[in-house]
C-alpha cells in the first residue's frame, strides 16, 4: 500500500463513525450487529477480490485495495476482502469468469473486456465518442445508467458497482507516425472493446491483451502500437521506451470507468450494513482514483516529453472523421442486432443529446479562452 493512500484512509477512517447509522438504515440487522466507537461489528466475513490489472498501477489495481481497505475499516476489521493482481488467480481478461464461478467473490474490471458476452457491457467502461467523465458518472448515479447495466449483468450473476475512473484517456502509442488511414492498414494494436472493432474497421489488426503482457509484446515487435490509460500509468509500463509517438485524444475511452464486480450470490448473503459498507468503499474509490489520476498525469506527460523524448501527436481530421463514422455504424448495427445493445445504447444516446450541448456551451467556452493562458500552454515544445 502506498503511504499517499495509507494516509488518506487513516483520515477516511475518523469518518467511519458514520457508518454505524449503516445499522440504523439497512433494514435488515443481522442479529449482535452494533456500532462500537462508529464502527460496525457483526460477523467476521472474508472475499478474495481479483483485479485485471498489475499491482504497480496503483489506482486502476490500487482501486481494489482501497475498497479493501475501506471495508475493513468500516467494519472493525469483520469484513475482509485480499485482493489478488492479475495472473495470481486467473489472467488479467477472466476476471468476470472468476466472479460468475465463485472462484471469487468480486474482482476490479472493465465491462468492455467482456463485449463477447454482451456487446453492450461496453457502456460500463466507455465507448468511441461517448460520454466524457463526469458525464459517464452522472448517467450511472442519477439516470438510471446502472441499474439498465446491472439488468445485463444480472444474467450472469452479477451486480457492479463503478470504483475506479481513469478520466479521459490518451490515444496510445505508435512506432511510427500514423497521419493518414493508410497508415493503419495492416498496423497491429492492442486495444480492447468497442475502440478495437473500431480500428479494425479502419484497417488496424487488433489484439487485446492484459496490461502486464503488453509491453513484451511491444519490444519483441508482436504489435505495433498500443493504448492503454494515460501518463500516470502509461510511464509506469514503460511504453515510451519502445514507442515514441504518443497520440491524443482518446476518441474511445473519453471517460473510461472500472466496476467492481460482485457474485449476487455472495452479495445476498452480506448483512445488509455490510453491503451498504462495500458500496460506499466503491464511491469513494471512484472519487479517489480520478482525483490522483488528475494530481499526477501532468507531470507524467511533462517527463514523458522533456525527459523521455516522445512526441506528442494528434490524430489526423481524416482518421478523427473515419473513426466517427465508423463508431456510429457500429453502435447503430449492434441496436438493430440486439434488444439488450438498443435498450441501452437508446437511453444513453438520450443522455449524451442533453449533455454534450451543456457541456459545449458554459465549460468548453471557458476551457478554450482560459487553458491555454495558464501554466505550460504547448508542452510539446
């Protein structure tokens, strides 16, 4: 754990008085839960939580170990959860898998891993040209954006609760530059969900891989680009020192979220306080993760260019408008194929009509004139 967030939780922790009104609220005591000095006792339950992510990216798997940490600390220590990096249980790409056979009780995610089961689970993390963070937030918690989600999940045996937002996301990194969609053609990528069927609309051979797999694939030439997060954690991976040319923006990941994933099984049989417990350590996670990931990817992006020699690149209009069009055929096919794709894809379309025109008037006008007068204005230089 690091010390940044064993400090954060140790003051989290003097809030925990709260949570003894958990027992008051839950409608449904599990007999000798009380709340002793703020914290809940009740009986002693122990989880195994799997994360798709490696333990060095210590907001997207440190997400996990947060919601650990909270829970425990909200409970006395009665409700414990270990939580295992990608590879010690299962591969970064089968922790849904893990969850729907109680190999564990609940593991950090991304729903779009999972579109071959469900092409629409891609609306729990991001699509291209979706909703940008806040937005993405706003549709879960007051539109009624999860509770359509949780109706998919719920075939599986599943119910998520978002924990962990990366903001917007970067557009990946390239061996060489890519200007025209001839420059796609035949290049191979890692990147996963709708993004991938994207690109490979656009010429690209896809591969989706788990993080801690990529940059091996990267240096002995198996791909030749890839996205990942951003600089915070693209830094950690290492993938400047293979690939120089480093993209924006993010056309599809404008506001990636993670979930945890839960066995409905194992969530019933919580005590109801507990389980208020767990959704509470999610939001806060939620909070906490797009927080540090706003705090520290400037100066990642800073040593990246003036200390690492990448080079920063937008995409090309050419390629931007492709990936438009391209994007919005997809989306469109997948709602006539599919009652489940079109329930969702109609409510967060929607959704995004009303908040992208909000969104271009008061706080695009106000990032256009003020951003670019403040601080480094060109960071490429």
């Amino acid at each position: 754990m690091s010390m940044k967030r064993r400090e954060f939780l140790r003051k989290a922790a003097a809030g925990a008085a709260g949570a003894g009104a958990l027992t008051a609220c839950g409608g449904g005591e599990t007999e000798g839960e009380v709340a002793r000095d703020g914290v809940l006792v009740g009986p002693e339950v122990s989880w195994r939580m799997a994360t798709s992510f490696p333990r060095s990216l210590d907001y997207l798997h440190g997400s996990g170990e947060y919601v650990a940490e909270r829970v425990s600390a909200i409970t006395g220590g009665n409700f414990t959860i270990r939580v295992h990096a990608a590879g010690e249980i299962v591969p970064a790409l089968q922790v849904m898998d893990a969850v729907q056979q109680g190999t564990v009780q609940c593991g950090v995610t991304a729903g779009y891993y999972y579109i071959g089961k469900n092409p629409a689970l891609a609306f729990d993390s991001s699509v291209p040209f979706g909703l940008a963070t806040r937005q993405q937030i706003a549709w879960f918690h007051h539109a009624g954006g999860l509770d359509l989600l949780n109706s998919l999940y719920a075939d599986f045996g599943i119910v998520t609760f978002p924990c962990v937002s990366s903001g917007g996301q970067m557009g990946g990194w390239f061996r060489q530059p890519v200007n025209t969609l001839s420059d796609l053609s035949g290049l191979r990528m890692r990147i996963p969900g709708i993004g991938g069927e994207i690109m490979a609309r656009l010429g690209v051979t896809v591969q989706v891989l788990g993080g801690g797999d990529i940059y091996p694939a990267l240096e002995r030439g198996a791909i030749d680009a890839t996205e990942w997060v951003g600089p915070h954690d693209d830094e950690k991976l290492g993938f400047h020192q293979i690939a120089k040319n480093y993209y924006y923006p993010g056309w599809w990941e404008p506001g990636l979220t993670g979930s945890l994933f839960v066995s409905q099984e194992a969530f019933d049989q919580l005590p109801v306080p507990y389980q208020e417990a767990l959704k509470t350590a999610c939001t806060e996670a939620l909070s906490w993760s797009l927080s540090a990931y706003d705090a520290h990817n400037p100066a990642a992006l800073r040593r990246l260019v003036q200390d690492h020699g990448v080079t920063l690149r937008t995409y090309s209009d050419e390629i931007l408008q492709a990936a438009w069009r391209e994007a919005n055929g997809y989306l469109e096919e997948q709602a006539a194929a599919s009652a489940d794709f079109k329930k969702v894809y109609d409510h967060w379309s929607a959704f995004r009509a009303d908040a992208f025109p909000y969104f271009a008037g008061n706080e695009l006008a106000y990032a256009n004139f003020t951003f670019p007068r403040v601080g480094r204005a060109d960071m490429r230089g």
